[in-house]
C-alpha cells in the first residue's frame, strides 16, 4: 500500500468565513512571541518574519521573533510545550519535525502541540548540476551500476532514509553526504563536492537557468518546474516527502485563538500582492493552507509513514 508523509496538499485558503471580521471574535491578550526553529537569513525565517510583519500592519498584533533552533525543529516543540495556551505563543516548525524526527528520536507526538495552520508546501527534488550529464535519477542508477561513486547530499535524517532506499530498492550504494540546510546542499554540488542531493526549492532559479536539472521529484506528484521529471517511487521508494511549513502552538491552545490565528496567517500567504504571499511563491512554489481536523490527520499520517520509512530502513 503506498504511504503517504503528507496526506492532501491544498493550494487554496480553507476558509469558512469571508474578509478579515473574524479579528473582532479574538485578540491576543499580549505580545505574540513567534518562535522560529530555522537559523536567521534563511527563507524560512524570512517566511515567517514575513508573516509577523504582516499580523502587526493588517492586525494590530504585536508580534515578536525568537529563534529556538536545534534538534530538527524538536527544540522549538519544546518550548512551545512551555508556553501559555492563550495564542499568545506560536512557532513555526516544518511538518517534517512532528512526523519523522519525533519518530527518529522517540521524542513525543504529533499531538505535543496544537497544529495552527500550514503556510508553504516544497519542491523537493535530486538535482544535479547540469555539466554532469545526467539528464534523470536513471541515468545516476546506471552510472552507479557502472561503478561511478555517486556522492548524495541530503539535508535532514528523513532525506537520508529516503536516499538510502533509493539506492538499496535499486541494487546500489549512494556515499551520502550529510549538510545542514539547503544552501549548503546547493554549495556542495557547485563545489564539485556532490555529484546529487536533494533541492527543497532553492534550486529553482539554477534549473530556470539551465545551470542545474531536477533528475526527479521526491513527492507524489510532478514537479512545478520539471513536470517531466521521474518520480522517485518510480524507482521503487514509496515513500514521499511533502513536507510543509506550519505554525503550531501549546498544547490545548484556546480553540478561538487558534481560528482567528489560523485565519489571520491563511489570509496573508494567500493575498496576491503581499509580501509574504510572493515570497512563498517565488521560493516554495506557492502558498499550501490546511488547518484543523485535515491537519491534525495530515501530521498523523506523517508520523506513522514516518515509523514505517525507519523500519524500511533498518530491514
């Protein structure tokens, strides 16, 4: 049965109300403190100071970023696990940090924090630069069947596992390359370091320009850029990675905060015109929204595929 890491990817704004007169229904009783568990000057933390900027100019919120890094987002969870339950303290993580780092590390559930809302999907993909030769993850299959080391960057342990099954499910050894961040992914491979990795999206503008190829996409659909590209479980690996920037909050947040919160966020990534909305277009394909119970079961799935992939691993 193929497993999913992410469940339904929606591009529109799942709204049952109109305009922005929910604001009047809930404000925070504070300052919002907006834990960001990505390094700064990153295009996550743009994403999310983005949004911040956002909450105050169309709200009225104060908003303050903090940075909590480490531990693929679990640090992050557990300072939220911390905070006041009052909308008062929400965090943006990756779908990735409740699905398989918490299964990785046997460090919680999905259900630690109260998922708010998602913001922005990836374009997950192995790219290579251009000048390689490769024109698809075939052509890397054969050069490695060939005896060709093959050096595969990858940014994050569930990207590790998913190489790792691309090359066992396909008779060959990837030496996987270990790097934090998708700059660094990208650095490798202009270093001549890399010979393939994975692109979360940052590869977007090289591919544009033909200086690197997307040799297959590692969701359950096509690429936006490379709609011809194979998918990599047509290789074998059923497992996907679709992961999505969200916020989430403590657990038990008051259910008003987390609507009008979940509103307010969905409203801005999806507002033609708005920084943040043009951002997340430009850099992660365009604005993913979903909330409430579909979340909930979204991050769920996650967490189980997760477990699944571990143990596909390890067999």
């Amino acid at each position: 049965m193929k497993r999913m890491l992410k469940a339904v990817m929606a591009a529109a704004f799942l709204t049952a109300t109109g305009g922005s007169a929910y604001a009047a229904d809930w404000t925070p009783p504070g300052p919002i403190k907006m834990i960001i568990a990505f390094a700064a000057g990153g295009g996550a933390d743009t994403q999310a100071r983005l949004i911040a900027e956002e909450l105050e100019a169309r709200h009225g919120w104060k908003v303050i970023p903090e940075q909590v890094t480490g531990k693929g987002g679990l640090n992050a969870v557990k300072a939220l696990k911390d905070a006041p339950a009052d909308g008062t303290t929400i965090g943006m993580i990756v779908s990735e940090t409740l699905g398989y780092n918490m299964a990785s590390a046997k460090a919680g559930k999905p259900t630690d924090v109260t998922p708010i809302t998602t913001t922005a999907g990836t374009q997950m993909a192995v790219v290579a630069l251009t000048s390689k030769g490769y024109k698809s993850f075939a052509d890397v299959i054969e050069a490695a069947k060939g005896g060709e080391e093959i050096r595969f960057g990858v940014m994050t342990g569930l990207l590790g596992d998913i190489a790792y099954l691309a090359g066992k499910r396909n008779g060959v050894d990837f030496n996987i390359i270990s790097v934090r961040g998708g700059k660094a992914v990208m650095n490798g491979l202009n270093a001549g370091d890399m010979d393939i990795g994975f692109g979360a999206g940052i590869q977007a503008k090289a591919v544009a320009a033909g200086d690197m190829v997307e040799l297959a996409s590692a969701r359950g659909e096509p690429l936006i850029n490379s709609p011809d590209a194979p998918l990599l479980k047509d290789f074998g690996v059923e497992f996907v990675n679709e992961t999505t920037f969200l916020f989430a909050g403590p657990p038990d947040v008051d259910p008003a905060a987390r609507d009008a919160i979940a509103k307010a966020i969905g409203e801005i990534v999806t507002s033609d015109g708005g920084k943040a909305n043009a951002f997340i277009t430009k850099g992660f394909g365009g604005p993913v929204v979903i909330s409430g119970e579909d979340l909930e079961a979204s991050l769920q799935q996650s967490f189980d595929a997760s477990g699944a992939l571990i143990s596909a691993v390890n067999e």
